[in-house]
C-alpha cells in the first residue's frame, strides 16, 4: 500500500532536479499527519552534498467546501506571511501543473514539533511549552493579523458593504442547502447569531484555522503556524473566539483558551502586541459562530464520505462532532446571551 502511495516520488525528484539545477534523489517518505483537507508528506532530499528534510503539500480528491485557498495562493500567502516575520515554514518550490503529480502542490522546509491536539494539551514532556503558548500565540497572532495585503488580492473577503460576521452567517446557509439538511438547531442558532451581530470593527488579514492541531510545538513553545489554506480578509476576532472552541481544547475543556490556559490571559497578551483593545463581548458571539461553522462544515466533511467520493473513516467521523458543536452552541448561548 506505501509503494501504491508514494508513486509520486519519482516525479517529484524529476521536478526537484529541474528547480534546484542537480539531480535530486528522494528517501524516507511518511504522510504527515494533519487535517482533512490536504495530503502532506514529509521526505529527504539528496543533491550533491546536500541533504535536506523537505514537505510536500498538495490536494487531496475531495475538497472541504468551497472557498479554501489553491496551492498557488496558499504559497504565495506563506512566502508573504514568512517575509512578515510569521513563524512559519518557508516555501520553496511551486508547480502548477497538473502533468507532474495530478495537480497542482509546492514544496516547503521542514519544520520540527508536535501537532497533534492531544499531545500539546496533555503530554507531559510538553508541559513547559504550555506555560509559553499563551504569549506566544498572542504574539503571532498579532503579526498575523498585521499582514499587509499588498500582493495578496486573491484572498477571499467579505463582498463590499457587507462585515465579517454578517458573512460568515450568509456563508453557512449554502453549505446546508447543498446538503439538503434540515437541522432546528443550526437554523435557530443562525438565527441568534443574526439577531445578535456584533458592531463591525476593521478588517485584517485572518489566518483561518489558527487553533491547537495547526501549530507546530516542541520543547520550547511554538515551532510554527501552519495549514494557512483558510486564510481570508475578515475580523480579527475571529480568531480570538475560534482559538477558545472547546472541540480544540482536546480533552482539557476547563481551560477555555486551547486547552492549556484562562481565555483572559491570552487577550491581555493579545492586546499589548496588537495594540488594540479587545471587547470580550464580541470574541463570545465569535466563539459560538465557530461552533456554529465547524458544526456544519462536520456535515459537509462526512458527506465526503457518506456521498462515495472520498471513503475514509476520519471523515466519517467527523459527521458525529457536529452533534457536540450543536449542543457547545446551545450552551454558550445560554450563558452568554
């Protein structure tokens, strides 16, 4: 089964060749863990004397839903996002066309760490890494959103004179009319979600999925932001309200930011690097929109698997969390309101 996986090394070391200049040889294949989204694969490359891990990154043969980012753009964006001083990987090599693997990738520097939820929130050896991803999180989340735009128009946005959260609300309803469901529950709490729609403050660059599960973590902290193929111009506090989810607190519900610390001190981290202050109010509505929106977006990732198109266990199971997002809106939204 690896060798029927990794068919695609013998062009992708044709591909190497051609950008570095040298013949490239590739050794030590292993499919990266990660999210649904994209196939990920971590290798070693030989030219010369040089002997370097690198990543590939390409599609997988079923997307999440429309509006994720190409592999081109999510290069470019990465490329902007590294420039900026933005811990994350730097890309290196580009192709767009789809005769050399079946579609389009690129290839990235490897960056070591952890990203799997669970071992960041819980494993013991990680337990002073914790204690640092409060501010550094806040710290890179405040560079994020200080990304400059220039060069970067093909980023999704909210269509003119309508905000972020009036979007994002307008976004769902397609998703589950293409689904044909009928959900109460999601109705009614797009329902309160527009009812109680925040002020509408500027718009930033937005990372997308920035949470526990996208960030690299080793020994020290924080090694690296990664998976930026959701990355959009939106509100800021987005993300701010998406990070505190409970689904990304992977087993650690009672520390509300990430599963390893209070919410309030990441905000008051965040507001001293972004220099901005931070209405609590408004990062409550945003974390119930995320339980809103991953709920759904659950659906549509079973219904890969439930419509034929894509067989795979994960996604199968992903359709049971929308359940436990539906009940986590409910529950915020009788505590906030």
């Amino acid at each position: 089964m690896l060798q029927e996986n990794t068919a695609f090394l013998s062009p992708l070391a044709e591909f190497l060749s051609r950008q570095i200049g040298v013949p490239v040889t590739i050794s030590d294949p292993k499919p990266l863990s990660g999210g649904a989204s994209r196939d990920t694969w971590l290798f070693t490359a030989q030219y010369g004397d040089t002997q370097e891990k690198l990543v590939l990154r390409r599609d997988l043969p079923t997307q999440m839903f429309d509006g994720a980012l190409t592999r081109e753009q999510e290069f470019l964006l990465m490329r902007a996002a590294y420039e900026h001083g933005v811990q994350c990987a730097q890309v290196r090599y580009l192709c767009t066309d789809n005769a050399v693997l079946g579609s389009p990738f690129f290839v990235m520097a490897y960056k070591a760490g952890v990203s799997i939820g669970v071992k960041v929130v819980q494993s013991p050896e990680l337990a002073q890494a914790r204690a640092r991803l409060p501010e550094q999180l806040a710290q890179q989340l405040a560079t994020i959103h200080a990304l400059p735009l220039d060069g970067l128009d093909f980023l999704p946005r909210p269509p003119q004179g309508v905000q972020a959260a009036q979007d994002t609300i307008n976004q769902m309803y397609p998703i589950l009319d293409g689904l044909g469901v009928k959900s109460p529950t999601w109705e009614w709490c797009l329902r309160w979600a527009q009812r109680h729609l925040p002020a509408p403050i500027a718009d930033t660059f937005v990372h997308g999925d920035f949470r526990v599960g996208n960030l690299l973590v080793d020994e020290n902290g924080l090694s690296a932001v990664i998976d930026w193929e959701f990355g959009h111009v939106g509100d800021p506090d987005e993300e701010l309200g998406y990070i505190c989810m409970r689904d990304w607190r992977f087993g650690n519900g009672k520390a509300h930011f990430a599963g390893i610390a209070d919410r309030e001190t990441f905000l008051t981290a965040y507001e001293r690097y972004s220099g901005r202050s931070v209405d609590r109010a408004r990062v409550d509505w945003w974390e119930i929109m995320g339980n809103i929106r991953w709920g759904i977006i659950c659906m549509s990732q079973a219904n890969r698997h439930l419509s034929g198109q894509e067989r795979s266990v994960e996604l199968a199971s992903l359709g049971r969390r929308s359940a436990e997002m539906q009940l986590e809106a409910l529950r915020l939204i009788g505590r906030y309101a």
